[in-house]
C-alpha cells in the first residue's frame, strides 16, 4: 500500500489585521476507506501552443473509481503567462506562471451529457505544464484501453 499525503500552507503577515497561518494535510485514501492508500500515478510533462485547446484527462471508463486527485503546475517563467482550465465547457481558473492546483476529480460517465474531461488553453504563449494523476488504479474495460 502506497502512503501519499498533501500539504497546504497558507500564510500572510499583511493580508489580515494579524497574521494568517493556515495548515492542512491529509493522505490520499482509495474511496471508502481510510486505510488503503492510492497507488497509481500518472505523470507527464507537456507544451501547449497558445491557442490551443487540450484534453490534459479524459473521461475513461478505466478511471470510474472515486478517488481521483489532479495536480496541475504552470511551469513558464513570464507571469503574463497563462492558461485556462475547464471542465465541461465551464472555466475553474487560470494558472498563471508558476501557479498550481490541486484537486479532487470525479470521473463520472454515468450521464452522457456530463462531460468531465479536464480541458487547458494556453494564451499570451505557449505553456509548459506538468500535471499529475492520482488514482485508485486504471481497471482495463475492453482490449481497446490498452
């Protein structure tokens, strides 16, 4: 079993009256339980040309368990440098040059119109990003998931 566990800080001596110091941390657990770790990841490192819509993770029928975590870095240098993150058509953000997030995802095909393929376009030029899944482990459906 795989440990994996995520931190956030979040800290501002200006932002409030007083200083702000926020914490959390919690490991990566397969659905359900509060045992058994996820154990798959899939990495990659890729440039987007500006203009360029990309499916970074698609909707699969290997990845219908319910625990999925994505992270997703904008690793350009230039903070005009940005990209547009979507879900179904629907913008969640922008990464700004070395901007991240980091989120749970539900890959769900149980309602065809309910498109959750997570989406990027790069814009003011192209973007190098690297992007992370966490998974419970991709279950090959047909020969064709190879």
């Amino acid at each position: 079993m795989a440990t994996t566990t995520a931190t956030i800080t979040l800290s501002s001596a200006d932002l409030l009256s007083d200083n702000m110091s926020l914490s959390a941390t919690m490991n990566l657990y397969k659905g359900g339980t509060t045992a058994t770790g996820l154990d798959q990841m899939n990495y990659h490192r890729l440039i987007v040309p500006t203009g360029t819509n990309f499916d970074l993770i698609e909707e699969s029928a290997a990845l219908t368990e319910d625990a999925n975590y994505v992270y997703i870095i904008n690793k350009n240098t230039d903070v005009t440098d940005y990209v547009k993150i979507s879900i179904n058509d629907e913008e969640i953000g922008r990464l700004y040059a070395g901007d991240w997030l980091f989120m749970p995802w539900d890959c769900d095909l149980s309602a065809a119109a309910n498109d959750s393929t997570i989406e990027l376009q790069a814009y003011t030029h192209e973007a190098i990003i690297e992007y992370a899944l966490f998974h419970n482990g991709e279950t090959l459906v047909t020969a064709a998931d190879s």
